[in-house]
C-alpha cells in the first residue's frame, strides 16, 4: 500500500509528464497489485465494498486485472462494472464499436460468473483517463481495479521541435 502523502510527492510539471512521480515508477515496475489510497480518503470502520469500476483495453492484455477484479467483487459481492473507453470516434460508427466492444467484453469474462454476478458492460466516448474519472465518480465506485501500462503509449509520439506529436 502507498500512503496517500508519498503517492502525491514527486516530480513537477515536465519531469512528471516525462518521467512520472514516485508513485506512478512503482505502478510501473511492479510485479505485484498495488493499492494506492487517495489523499481525500478518511478512516471507515464499516466500509464495506460495493461497487469495483474496472476499466480494459482490450489491445492489451487485460485479462488478469480483470480476473483480479471478479475475484474482488465474488468476495464482497459487489457490483462490477467493466469500463472500454473508445475516443475519437465519429458518431456515425459508434453504435457499431459499441457491440463490438460489448461483444469483446463480453467474451473475456468467464461463464461461471453469472452464477454470482452480472457485469454490466460500458463503453464511454472519452480519452481513458477521463472517461475512468467521469464513471467512477458517476456510479460511486469504492475501487477502481485497473492495469498500469508501460509506457507503451509512447512509441506511437515523437518530439518534434520540441512539441509533441502523435504519429498517425
């Protein structure tokens, strides 16, 4: 666990962007789940799990934070949500992406989970990060269970006179 003050110390402005804080290089480089506790957050002695917000890029290989996830909401029996954020996409095809995006979420969660649990499948319209934001604090999500990639978005910007400039 990472106290809330060390988790919000570190770089500043581009060292942060470039470099990342403390907290974000443990993200980064562990092998293990982390859990990051905000600085907002006030003790509770009958806080109780209710609702797990799980965001997946299905490019990636998101399956064993999602398995984590369902392991986390069979045992507090808490509502799951399954979070795809897809940006950029024109009206005109989204309601195409979006079956297929329920379908690809659909097909990663394993059969024996609706025995306990009905996942509700959703998909937002905005970049990750502010689609994760908008939906945990829409549903009041308790936890938010999700992978950390490395760096990966990087190949696809390059520094160009000094700006950066997403490759296409």
């Amino acid at each position: 666990m990472i106290s809330s003050r060390w988790a919000h110390n570190g770089r500043r402005g581009v060292g942060k962007l470039i470099m990342g804080s403390a907290a974000e290089k443990m993200y980064r480089n562990a092998t293990f789940p982390v859990m990051t506790v905000g600085p907002h957050v006030h003790p509770a002695t009958d806080w109780k799990l209710r609702c797990i917000l799980c965001p997946v890029d299905l490019a990636e290989d998101s399956l064993p934070v999602l398995h984590y996830a369902l392991s986390l909401a069979e045992e507090s029996q808490a509502e799951l949500i399954v979070l795809d954020a897809i940006p950029l996409v024109p009206w005109q095809y989204r309601a195409s992406e979006d079956q297929r995006s329920r379908r690809a979420l659909e097909s990663v969660i394993p059969e024996q989970t609706n025995d306990w649990c009905k996942p509700e499948m959703v998909v937002r319209w905005e970049h990750a990060a502010e689609a994760i934001l908008c939906e945990a604090k829409s549903r009041e999500a308790d936890l938010i269970v999700m992978n950390v990639h490395n760096r990966a978005w990087l190949h696809g910007w390059r520094i160009c006179r000094g700006r950066w400039r997403q490759k296409w």
